[in-house]
C-alpha cells in the first residue's frame, strides 16, 4: 500500500524529498502539490503524473479540497512553516516538516503542543534534523555510547560554509536577510545545535556566543563595481562571487570536486583547465553550463539563456558587496550542559571546503572527525600508541545519505516506525539557537531553562 502524501513548497528541499518517493512509489506516492511559483508546481506535475486539479498556488486551497491525505511534505520558505504545521497537525495526519520548526519561541512552543494532540489521534511530527540521519553521525552517536573514550568533558564542533555557499545562501540568497528569513544560527545552524545536544545527551544551561561582520559590506566593493555582475562590472575577472562563474559554469563547485578522488575529481579538473575543449566533448559538454545546485535553485529554466535571465533579473545576479545581507559570516557559541560538559560550537562562512569539523574529548580518549569530502572518524584511547580511522563514505556536500535515511525513517511511521529525533529534542534545539542569537545581541550569557515549558 501506497500512503498519499502531499507537497506544499516545491524548492530545493521539498524536490530533494519527493524525489525520494518516486524511487520508493511501493510506499508512499505524492498526490498534490501547493505552490505558488506555477513553473515549479508544472515540474512537480509532471514528475509525479499529477493532474492539473491536484496542483494549487496555495496551500489552503488544497488542505480545503476533497483529497485524501495521510502525510504532508512542508518544505516552505522559513517565515511560511508555522501555519500549514498546525493546520495538518490538527487533521492528524504525518507531517514532515523542514527546519526550523519557527521562527521565534512562541510559534515552535505551539507547533510543539499540537504535535501532542496530532499523536492522539495517530499522526505525527517529523522535523527535519537530517544530520541525526547520516551513517557519520550515527556512528559518532554509537562509539560515544560504547563508553570506549568515557564521559564527555569538552566538544569543538565547527560549521565550514563555503565561501560560494555563504554568499550563495546567506548574501544573496533566501537567507541574506535575518528580518525577512531568520538568524543564520538558526537558519543554518540548528542542524548543529541539535547534533551537539544529541551526542552530549545532556541539556543545555548556559550559552554565550558572538558573531562578526566584515566582508560583505558596500564599503569593500571593488572601485567602480556596478550593482548587478553582467551590468559590465570591470572587476568581474578578478572577483571569486562573479555570477557567471559561479551559476553559469559552476567554477566554485567543480574547484571543490577537483579536490575529490577519482574520476569525478579528473573530470572537473580537466573542465577548469580546458573549458572551450569540455564544452565540446561528449561526456563532458552535459556540465559545461551547469545545472545542479546552486545554479539548480535560482531558475526552473536550466539552460544558458534562462540562467542568463535569472541572473540579469534576480537576485542572484547582485554584486555581493551591495546586497541587503545582514547575517554575520562568523558567529561562536559556548554551551555548557548540566552534565558539566561544553562545547564551543563555530560557524563560519568563509571556509575553503564545505563541511564540518570535531573534536570530542572525554575521560577516556578523544574522537576526531570531518564530514563533507574525505570524512573520516579517528579515535585515540589514553595510554595507548594506535590511533583507529574509520573511513566513511559522504558525497562532498555531506547530505545526501543523510536525506535518503530520513525518508527511510519517516516512510516507516506510516506503519507504526519511530523517528530519530523526538519533537522535544528538536524543540531544544531551537531554544539553543534563540539563546544563542539573544546572547549575541545583549551581550550576555543566557540561562537555559531547565523546561522547555518554562517561560
């Protein structure tokens, strides 16, 4: 039996999840799709053999419509989670939702409560924490259960965005802006902040953190650079954010694959080197203008003319210096946790590679890790020489086995199955990450709350 399940927000991310169920259509089957971007719902449509009836601009026409509904897929731009979480929440039905769960405290507390009553009546909240969901974390989380380096006593756990993806996501981007989005910690963070409550096992009392904000200024705009990348701008040749080179040939994305292994890693360093020979050849030409992320989520027309279009048009054809950003492109948070344990958690936006970096430390050993390209886990027991590497395999970005183990996980509640990550634990999360934004802006250290229900 296939469960019906219902898209509302086709970007990036809702695409990413149902195109899991169209590998996996024994289980779950998508039956309608809401959003208003009509190119996007005709992509869904067409994907998934919908019919025109089953396509909506707008959510509320469909959960008001006669279709049969046993999930919903909420993958909308942040500001837009709170009211279709509660609105499905309420029908009782699965509910799959992006993070964050909210934007502010009050919101996620009452998606909170109405996951509680959903689940008396058979449904269900899933908040997409996918890193909880990846083989790396999974065996992160199981060597520090084994007691192999003992109670944990300090975590370093650092957040490396990509300087393309920085300014990709975080300048330009859907998240550029804290006022129309929300704050990068939460925005991008709370992924960490829920891995680093979930390998402590221990809650948060304490936070302070910090952030800057010094390169994506207009005052560090070359001399003379125009407002938009093809309005002739003369420091074009020389500019790493130049929108050509990173949406029209993916320069950033195949420099990151060059340092890879094997094939992939040949070919695009073989397409940086000979660009006009690549564009020709035919197992190369297919990535001469590129068409996968990030490119993949700034138009729905992938080829060179609609790319140009987005770019002369959109948003993400501006000059990085003269944006209306204003997320800090670094940002260090201290947790400590009533186990007596911290962690200091960094974000940063300006990184070489994209992935993250730990170090664990307990009573008795230390645990090293990177994940992203290379990952790899090391573990050192005190007072011994051998230091054991345990290789794992992740795709440079870090995601996608992560992404295809949570729709395993939640394609399983449909029949009873349970979620990594409870609604609480994701809860906590946010609260970290309202914590941490608070302390930036004071000043202060805040006092986490022994209760999430407390005020």
């Amino acid at each position: 039996m296939a469960y019906n399940i219902v898209l509302i927000g086709a970007g990036d991310r809702g695409t990413t999840y149902t195109d899991w169920i169209l590998k996996n259509s024994n289980s779950l089957k998508v039956t309608a799709v809401a959003d208003p971007d009509l190119e996007k719902q005709k992509r869904i449509m067409k994907k998934h053999g919908l019919s025109s009836e089953n396509c909506f601009g707008d959510w509320r026409d469909l959960i008001h419509s006669d279709l049969s509904c046993d999930g919903v897929i909420i993958a909308t731009p942040d500001k837009q989670h709170t009211e279709p979480a509660l609105a499905f929440l309420e029908l009782g039905v699965h509910v799959l939702l992006e993070k964050p769960m909210a934007l502010n405290r009050d919101e996620v507390l009452r998606i909170r409560a109405a996951a509680e009553l959903a689940e008396e009546k058979g449904g269900s909240l899933t908040v997409c924490h996918v890193l909880r969901y990846s083989p790396f974390f999974t065996k992160l989380k199981e060597i520090i259960r084994s007691g192999r380096i003992g109670d944990i006593q300090t975590m370093y756990h650092g957040e490396n965005v990509a300087y393309y993806h920085m300014a990709h996501s975080y300048v330009r981007g859907n998240w550029g802006n804290s006022k129309k989005s929300s704050p990068i910690i939460l925005a991008k963070s709370s992924h960490d902040l829920d891995i680093i409550h979930w390998l402590m096992d221990s809650r948060p009392v304490q936070i302070s953190s910090v952030s800057g904000r010094t390169v994506f200024l207009p005052e560090n705009a070359p001399q003379s650079a125009s407002d938009r990348c093809l309005e002739g701008c003369p420091s074009a040749e020389d500019c790493l954010y130049e929108a050509k080179k990173n949406y029209l040939y993916g320069i950033p994305i195949k420099t990151a694959l060059s340092r890879s292994r094997g094939g992939i890693a040949f070919a695009a360093r073989f397409m940086l080197r000979f660009r006009k020979l690549s564009a020709i050849l035919p197992f190369l030409s297919p990535y001469h203008i590129w068409k996968e992320w990030p490119t993949s989520t700034i138009t729905e027309n992938l080829n060179e003319n609609g790319i140009i279009e987005a770019l002369n048009k959109g948003p993400y054809g501006r000059c990085v210096y003269k944006c209306d950003n204003d997320q800090p492109e670094h940002q260090e948070t201290i947790i400590r946790f009533k186990s007596g344990a911290t962690a200091c958690f960094r974000l940063h936006g300006l990184s070489f590679e994209e992935g993250r970096t730990l170090r664990i430390d307990g009573k008795k050993g230390s645990i090293g890790a990177k994940f992203g390209s290379g990952s790899e886990i090391s573990l050192s027991i005190h007072g011994s020489s051998k230091v054991v590497k345990i290789p794992m395999d992740s795709d440079f970005m870090g995601h996608s086995e992560a992404d295809t183990s949570l729709m395993e996980c939640w394609s399983s509640v449909f029949s009873g199955g349970r979620v990594k990550s409870s609604v609480e634990e994701s809860l906590i999360s946010h609260l970290m990450a309202f914590a941490a934004d608070e302390s930036d802006k004071s000043g202060e250290t805040v006092i986490f709350p022994e209760s999430s229900a407390d005020p």
